[in-house]
C-alpha cells in the first residue's frame, strides 16, 4: 500500500494546544482518526480567531473544506496535551490550504504524532457560490 505523504511548509503560522479528552478515544483506547479532524477543526478554529476571523467571516466571505488528508504517525492517548501548528500555504484565487503538524512532549521528548492538510474555499453563503480569499486575508497570512 502506497503511503500519503503531506510536505509540510517550513513556516507555521500559529499553534494550539488541545487535551485529549476521554471521548476522543475509540475502542483500542487511543484517539480515533475521526477525533483528529475534530481535533484540527478546533485548531482551525484558534487559528481564524486569532487573526480575528471564523470559519463564517474571513474579509466577509466564509469557508468550506473542500478536502482533508491525515497521515498519522503515532497514537494519542487520554491526558495528552497535542500541540497542533497550522500554516497557510497554496493560496489561489478562491481557495487556500491548511497544513497541521501534530505533537507531544512526554518525558522531554517532542514527538510527531500526525500531519495534515484541509482544503479550504472561500465561499459566499448568501450568494451560494465560490468567493475570492480576501486580500485583509492575505496580508496577514504573509
């Protein structure tokens, strides 16, 4: 089986850091892969808010994930504190790219824990249609 690989940019934008929670952790008791995504759709969330936007008004335009890939590297657990850092890259006309790097620390060790990416377009909810990223956006994200 042929195996994702996510490049990551050299330069992330902004980091949160999110604790497991008991209900993130599936049968094998480690965090599901669908507890990821929550996971860096919380850290989307931090990141828009502190360049004072949401997923609903980036510039006056909101977002829809058109994609999302994880490529998970190691298991989380209960108690972990993962710290998530998220880039900008990929900027077209009306669409952007995500990047997340996933870590812990245990024992003075930094781990990797996963990489991901979501595809992001701006959108135009009242118009119901594609909308270009906002130049305010940009600038920021620079």
């Amino acid at each position: 089986m042929a195996r994702i690989k996510i490049e990551l940019p050299e330069k992330f934008h902004f980091t949160a850091v999110i604790p497991i929670r008991i209900t993130d952790l599936n049968y094998g008791g480690h965090v599901g892969n669908d507890s990821v995504l929550s996971l860096i759709h919380e850290a989307r969330v931090q990141f828009l808010k502190h360049y004072g936007y949401s997923e609903m008004d980036i510039g006056g335009v909101g977002l829809i994930m058109s994609d999302a890939v994880v490529s998970f590297k190691q298991e989380m657990f209960y108690g972990d504190n993962i710290r998530i850092h998220v880039a900008v890259s990929d900027i077209s006309r009306i669409s952007f790219t995500l990047y997340y790097k996933l870590e812990k620390e245990a024992d003075g060790k930094t781990t990797t824990i996963a990489h991901a990416q979501t595809g992001m377009v701006c959108f135009d909810y009242r118009l119901r249609k594609p909308a270009p990223v906002p130049g305010e956006a940009l600038m920021k994200w620079k």
